[in-house]
C-alpha cells in the first residue's frame, strides 16, 4: 500500500518571511505562519556570538535567514545548526558557508549525504513553486561534526546540541537554550499531526517508539519555551500532546494488526478515529503515515 504525498500545489509559496520575535532573553524565532514547508526559524544572542537554528527551503530562505541574524546580530561569529536533514529545514545552508561555522551531528551529516539528492527530487515535485525554490541548491558540509551531545558557549548564554537517534528521521537533534527554550524540530509540532516520514524502500528510518520515548525526556526536561518545528510557540505541554497522539496509533494498530487487520484496513480505521479525536489539528493526511510505520513494526520487535 502506497500513500500519496500531500498536495501543496495550491499552498502559498514556502518563503521564510518576516521579523524575529523574541520568546526568552536572547532567543528569537521567525515564526513559520503555519505556511506548509516553512519551518520556525531560530536566532540566538550572545555576548561573543550568534547561533541560527533552520535555514528555511533553499538559497533564497537561506539568504533571507542570514540577513535577519546579521540584523539582530552585527558582525559576531555566528553558527549554524539544523534539527534535521529534510529540506525545508536544512537545504539553504549553502547561504551560510564562510559566513558562519556549520556544526551537525555525524548522523545527520551522513543522512544528508546519502538521502539529500532523493529528497531534493522528492520535494521539487510538490509543486512547482516549491520546485522554484529548490532550483539552485547546492549541499554543503558541516565545519564541524560532534556525537552525542555538544555545547556552545555564545558569551552569557550556553546552548545545547543534542543528538537522540532515530525518531522523526534517523539522525534527530534538539536545541537547547540555558535550559529554558526547547528547539525540537518535528519531533513537535503545534495543532498539526506530526509527519512520519515512512516512504519504503526510500526512507524507512522514522521510530515511532523512539520517538515517544524522546518526547517523555522532554517533558522531563520541562522546558519553559518550546519551539516547535512548525506552529506556534508553546510551552512544556506539547510534547505530552504529540505523545499522546502516537501512543494512541501505536496502540490502535498493533491491536488491529493482531486481530488480524491487513495495513489498508489499519489505515482505513485508524485514520478517522484520529482526525474525530484531533480535530483542531492540520495535516491529517499523515495519520497514514505513521500508521503504516508502527504497522512495519521495523525498530519496535
């Protein structure tokens, strides 16, 4: 069973746009406007430098972003770091290279690798606005690698990189600034149902268990400001939200996929049981998604 991407062809141009606003001392986010393939876009000031989180989907969001942090921040250093690898967050780096030092983590740089070229054809063909903007990408490497956790000492204000394994993709990182503002890419999002990004034999490497398990940490964490990869700025209550979206599909599949369900029929009876009970929530054509991953069952055995 296949699943068709979303439609965006009728969705306005995924343009990264408007000023910083600041949500803690220091830390500031170009809200994406809920603009399908926009992502929020983080600035964050120190004394002796600046941190961007997200470049938007290629070179001209790139540029864009780069000009917003030089506004707020002058002529500091600056770093460059992404949640992951998918394009509308990642692929304007090119914007950065000598203007700021790129950091990753391994996994990331390596998916980038071997799955950029596929994404960058996948996205262009969902519509030729988005296409547009993807047309003079180039990728670029990180200036620096880390694994498993870095630190980042900006002058007055210490953010942390932190690399959780597989969850939303295989290599996902979380921002974490002073420990009060929480970047957490797609792993959250706010009143949309979050994207597993399950397209065998593509790109299987979404864990839906993982992925619940991390959003508990975070709720540990008890972040004052949580950013989210697309939506509004929230606090510590939303990840307990997305978690308890997919323990839900989790659930409900592996009970239908015991008695017997093929995956079409999970699919056909998990879908609207989840659009009745998140209503308010965009983006339902993901519920399939993810119900087909937790039905593979790949990192839950």
């Amino acid at each position: 069973m296949e699943l068709p991407l979303p439609d965006l062809s009728a969705a306005p141009p995924p343009l990264v746009q408007g000023e910083p606003v600041e949500v803690s001392e220091g830390v500031y986010v170009i809200p994406d406007g809920r603009v399908p393939l926009v992502p929020n876009v983080g600035i964050v000031a120190g004394e002796r430098a600046g941190l961007v989180i997200e470049t938007g989907i290629g070179p001209r969001n790139g540029a864009y972003v780069l000009e917003q942090a030089r506004r707020l921040l002058g002529d500091l250093p600056l770093y460059l770091t992404i949640t992951h690898f998918h394009p509308e967050h990642g692929f304007g780096a090119q914007a950065f290279k000598g203007e700021a030092s790129i950091v990753y983590n391994r996994s990331q740089r390596e998916e980038l690798r071997r799955k950029g070229p596929a994404y960058l054809k996948m996205f262009a063909g969902l519509g030729p606005h988005i296409a547009a903007e993807l047309k003079d990408v180039e990728f670029v490497d990180p200036d620096l690698v880390y694994d498993g956790a870095a630190e980042i000492d900006l002058g007055g204000r210490l953010v942390e990189l932190r690399t959780w394994g597989a969850a939303h993709t295989g290599s996902d990182q979380t921002v974490l600034v002073d420990g009060r503002v929480l970047f957490g890419g797609d792993l959250i999002e706010t009143r949309m149902f979050p994207i597993a990004p399950y397209f065998p034999p593509y790109d299987a490497d979404v864990d839906g268990g993982h992925w619940i398990t991390l959003l508990d940490r975070f709720i540990e964490l008890d972040p004052v400001v949580v950013v989210p990869g697309h939506g509004e700025i929230a606090d510590a209550g939303l990840p307990a939200e997305i978690r308890d979206y997919l323990r839900h599909v989790r659930a409900r599949t592996a009970e239908l996929k015991a008695s017997g369900a093929s995956e079409e029929q999970a699919v056909a009876t998990v879908d609207p049981e989840a659009r009745s009970r998140w209503g308010t929530w965009d983006n339902p054509e993901w519920i399939g998604f993810a119900v087909r991953a937790f039905y593979a069952d790949a990192h839950d055995q």
